[in-house]
C-alpha cells in the first residue's frame, strides 16, 4: 500500500509542471533541499523513478507522466471538495480568473460589476497570453479563463458570452482612412504588424484572408497589442485588432479605423473552464452573470466603439 502523503503530491506537481527544483520551491515557498527531499521520499514509496535527470535538465519518466495525471486528478478533487465545504459553510469564496490578453481591456469592468453586486468576493486575477491560458486550464490551475475561442481538441467546457469583432487600425494620417468600402484586394499592398504565432487573433486572421485567397504581407511580430498600437501609430504598418482594444485611442484620434470590405470579422468571447470541473458558488455565480447578466454592459462598451465606426456595423 502507498503512503502518500499531500504535501508530496503538491511537490510533485509543482516540480512536474516546472521541471525543475528551484522553480518548484519557489512557487511552494520551501527551500530546494526540502523539494528535493519530498520527491525522493515520495519515489521511495512509489518504487519507482518518476523524474530522470539528463545534463542539467530533468524531465518525467513514463511512470512520472503517467502519476501525473493521478496526482492532477486527486488533487483537483480535494479543491472541489473545499468548494463543496466551503458552499455549505455558506462561506462567499474566492473566484479565481485568468484571461488572454487582449480581453484584460474590459474584464476588469466586468469584475467591478460583480463585486458590486456580490461585495464579499475574493478576486484573483491574471493576465497573459494564449498559451499559458491553455495551459493553466488544462492543469486546472484556476477557476475559469476569459479568451477567444479555444482548440476542440482540449477537453475544456467553452461558452460564448460576448461578441468580439476584429477591425483594422491604422494612424489617421493613412491614404485609406478617409476612403470607403475599401475592396479585401487593396489590403494585398499593405504592411501588417502581427501578433506572435499561437495567438487567437492571429490565427483568425490568418484563416479569414487564406479562405478568401488574399496573401497577406506580414512585417514586424509583437508579442502585444500595446505594441501594436504603438507601431501603427509610428506609420509601421496596419493592424488587425479586437475593438475592445483600441477604445482610448479612438476616442483621442490617434488611431482610426478602416472602412473595409468583411470588416469587422465577427468572433466571440468565452468563458472557459475543464469539462466536469465543480464550479465554487462563486464561480458558478460569476459564470451566470457573464451568460446572462452582461449583454448591457458589453452593449455599452460597444456603442462606444460604435460612434468612431459606423459604417461597417
């Protein structure tokens, strides 16, 4: 019989995720040795070896990739049970979110909403890119993510909650921003600044002017949309962004956007979180209000979108 103990699964999965000793205890705040201790303890007990050292790097066995996915199961179990607990104790809980970049522009008026209405909450909130979203979904490291849509491939629960629409930005000095219903041909003689490889936006992009048969000439990646605002505002090049980006810099003119043909491309936001995961009350909660709850809001944000860009919508 194994004599496991908790604190050697939390270990293990932070060392599996890091690969690595020192990252590991940082994230667990203990000292290396004592890291180094618990996954030596925890393989004594297992019988086998579940991490190999080659050079400088280790990485998982077989054996190791295999516990991992025990070890990420038990203990996404024991959190739903604290949920469970905490729901009966009637405790408000804390609701934990990542979100992709590009939707940090408006989520934070989402959750000032929420926490208005439900005062007690705890808010946890992290923004970064399309990938570590992904990735922290699958090894259950939040409650819920906001982000476009996510590959099918994954075996996430992902729901539409608001539209998204994609524009082309240029500086207002362009020779196309004064011009209308400028044909999808026209955009072949022109410079793009794009987002790196793996972005949503990117990506939608990419498969709406390949279906059409229109190359697009790509310039200079950025790993950012504020550096892509910078740069079209610089005369680099054009952009292709969510509306809900580019708010401020349309209302202070510094950015206009183009009056094109398909434009704006139509996508959606989504909350997203693992299939059969146990929602807290809190997140359940945020959930429905982002279902059903957020419609005026998102109306609002997009009327102001609508005073700079009538034409297309």
């Amino acid at each position: 019989m194994l004599h496991i103990t908790l604190r050697q699964l939390h270990v293990f999965e932070a060392v599996s995720r890091h690969l690595s000793y020192s990252r590991a205890a940082e994230t667990l705040h203990l000292s290396q040795p004592a890291v180094s201790m618990q996954i030596k303890q925890l393989e004594e007990s297992a019988g086998v070896p579940l991490f190999e050292q080659l050079g400088k790097k280790i990485y998982l066995t077989e054996v190791g990739k295999e516990f991992q996915q025990y070890c990420r199961n038990i203990l996404q179990q024991l959190t739903d049970a604290e949920s469970m607990l905490a729901d009966f104790k009637g405790m408000s809980g804390k609701l934990s979110i990542c979100v992709a970049s590009t939707a940090s522009y408006f989520t934070p008026y989402l959750l000032a909403e929420f926490c208005r209405r439900h005062p007690q909450t705890r808010v946890s909130l992290s923004v970064t890119n399309r990938e570590i979203v992904l990735q922290r979904l699958t090894n259950n490291e939040m409650d819920m993510a906001i982000m476009g849509r996510p590959p099918e491939n994954l075996d996430l629960d992902a729901t539409p909650f608001m539209d998204n629409r994609l524009a082309i930005i240029a500086p207002t000095n362009h020779p196309l921003a004064n011009e209308h219903d400028i044909p999808l041909s026209r955009l072949a003689k022109e410079t793009f600044l794009v987002r790196e490889q793996g972005s949503g936006t990117r990506i939608t992009v990419e498969r709406f002017f390949a279906e059409r048969g229109i190359a697009l000439t790509t310039g200079t990646e950025m790993s950012t949309n504020e550096a892509i605002k910078q740069a079209v505002q610089a005369g680099m090049g054009l952009g292709i962004l969510s509306l809900h980006t580019v708010l401020l810099e349309l209302e202070t003119r510094r950015l206009t956007v183009l009056d094109v043909q398909n434009f704006p491309i139509q996508r959606h936001w989504y909350v997203v979180h693992r299939k059969g995961k146990r929602l807290s009350t809190v997140a359940q909660t945020f959930k429905d209000f982002l279902l059903e709850g957020v419609e005026l809001l998102g109306d609002q944000v997009n009327a102001e979108h609508d005073k700079e860009y009538p034409a297309n919508l």
